[in-house]
C-alpha cells in the first residue's frame, strides 16, 4: 500500500521538511543532485530536487513508470541501499543504461524510505552525470536522514488513520472531506447487519478481524474510482465518499456493487451491509453534520426495509 498523493499534500508542514531533509543530504553529498520520490501503484514521483542541475533531464512533479526506474530494484524489506557507482559498465542491466543516458545519469544512490509498519513510501536518491564513488559513511548518514524522515511520514499517517483498519479516521473526515467534495457528490452511510452478534457469540476478536475483512473489501471498491476515500467512523460504521458522483442511477449502481462485495461470508456469519445514501452539492461541503445526519437516517430506512439494501436520503 502506498500513500495517495492527495494525502500527501496535505500533511502539515510536508513541504519544509522535505526540504530540510535534501539540505542536511547535501551537506553530505554537495556535489551531487539528490531528491526526493514517492510511489503510487505504477510510478515514481520525483517530489523535491536539492537544486536545479541542467546537466540532468529530472524535475519536481515527474512521473516515471515504476517498472522502468532503479529505484524499483531497492531492496525494501531489507532496508538495503541500491549503489550504481559506474552505470555505463553495467552489463546486466541494458534497459537500466538506455534510461539513464536518456536523463544523462551514471551514478546512482538509493536509499529506501518505508514507514515503521513496512508500508513503502518512496526514496532519497543522489545521482550524478559522471562515475562517482559513494563511501559507507556518507550512505550510512544518509540512512538515517531518510530514517528520521519516515517518522514524520509515520506520524502525520497515524493522525488520520484508523490503526485497525487502516482506513481514514473520523478526523481525517472532518479535516479534509471540503476538499474532496468540492464539485458535489455522494456519501455512503454503512453498517454491518449482524455485527453485534458475532461479537457476543465470538468474541472481539473475532469482531476484529470481521472489521479487517470489511476494510479490505471497501478498498477494493475504492480502487474502481478516482478520488473516492473511506472512513472507519467508529463500531461497524463506515463512510464512504463518492466526490462528483451525483446521478441517482450511478449512485444506485455503485451501491449495488459495494453491498455485493459485503454480502459474502462464511455460513456461520449471518452478516450483510445496509448503506443510507444522500447526495450533496458544492454548497453543501461545508455542512458535514447535516449531510451525516440525512444519511445516517436514510440508514435507518434501509434497516427498517429489511437489511442487505440501500435507502436513499428524503426518496
């Protein structure tokens, strides 16, 4: 799992650090251009640059196919560093050689930058036009820069996460749904039919990893859209928020998709999913309790229909 780029940019003071770590990377390396980068699914996104180099075609905000960098050869579950000290020489690597002529790269440091659960973030590369030679002592430092740097990562993600879930939080909801909602949209109220039973016939823990099961699920349904995020709101209760998706129709198909996902369990779990809908406008983003409210009671409706079912908001 990676950190969405929209995510990124909103955590407090990401921007001054970032910057802060190329400078003390710097006073390291000063002869080298070093950055930062982030990756999605796909790609790598080059975050910040130490300085301006012309020699080497990289600029902040540049997307390149993951499958098409070294930085996808770093070893993350280790925490090793990648070292290309002379990548013209490299004989195994033809692809990697055509790349890097291509930017007019032929040395290469990459430092892996994970967060404390092993989730990958990205990495602190230092590259140069020529041959260069990187010794232990300066790799070593850079390590822990980089280190101190996934903490901060870790942080600000646990500020707006749910720890069991992984999903967003209640906080992250009210912190930041106005500026995912700006265009107007729709928002599913869900709660899990049955829940309480399998609490009290297995036990929490049990309910635990029922709420796991769940979690991963909405992801799934998260990945089919742009934009789209989902909150753990507390108990069996989530959100989910469909930015720019108001037709009645879309909305009622993306229902049915979602509850299809939720319905499927072992026969001993007699559990489904009951969704309230309501659907907002752009003027409507700054009244986040109202719109909570109306969905909360189009989910009563769909309780009362019988469960397993979608109600939507004054229908």
């Amino acid at each position: 799992m990676v950190i969405p780029m929209q995510e990124l940019q909103m955590y407090q003071n990401f921007n001054e650090l970032a910057s802060d770590v190329l400078e003390l990377a710097k006073e390291i390396m000063p002869d080298k251009l070093i950055y930062l980068s982030s990756f999605t699914e796909n790609e790598q996104v080059i975050l910040r640059l130490s300085n301006a180099d012309s020699h080497i075609l990289l600029s902040e905000g540049m997307a390149v196919k993951l499958n098409q960098t070294a930085c996808n050869q770093i070893d993350f579950e280790n925490n090793q560093p990648l070292i290309y000290e002379d990548i013209s020489k490299e004989t195994d690597f033809e692809e990697l050689k055509k790349i890097s002529e291509k930017i007019n790269i032929n040395s290469y440091l990459g430092i892996p930058i994970s967060l404390t659960n092993g989730e990958k973030f990205g990495t602190l590369c230092v590259v140069h036009q020529d041959a260069a030679h990187f010794d232990t002592k300066s790799i070593s430092l850079l390590q822990k820069v980089a280190k101190m740097f996934s903490y901060y990562l870790m942080l600000e993600k646990l500020a707006y996460k749910d720890s069991l879930t992984g999903l967003y939080n209640r906080e992250f909801l009210f912190a930041f749904f106005k500026e995912y909602s700006e265009l107007g949209g729709s928002l599913f109220f869900l709660d899990l039919d049955g829940f309480k039973k399998i609490n009290d016939l297995y036990g929490h823990d049990a309910g635990d990893q029922i709420l796991k099961i769940v979690s991963s699920r909405i992801k799934k349904f998260i990945k089919l859209h742009e934009n789209v995020f989902a909150v753990r709101l507390g108990g069996d209760e989530f959100i989910i928020n469909l930015p720019h998706i108001s037709s009645k129709e879309e909305t009622a198909k993306q229902a049915e998709i979602l509850l299809e996902y939720l319905n499927t369990w072992d026969n001993e779990y007699q559990l489904s999913a009951s969704l309230g809908i309501v659907h907002y406008t752009a003027e409507d983003t700054s009244a986040l309790e109202k719109i909570l409210k109306h969905a909360d009671k189009a989910l009563y409706q769909a309780k009362l229909a019988g469960k397993n079912t979608y109600k939507f908001f004054g229908a």
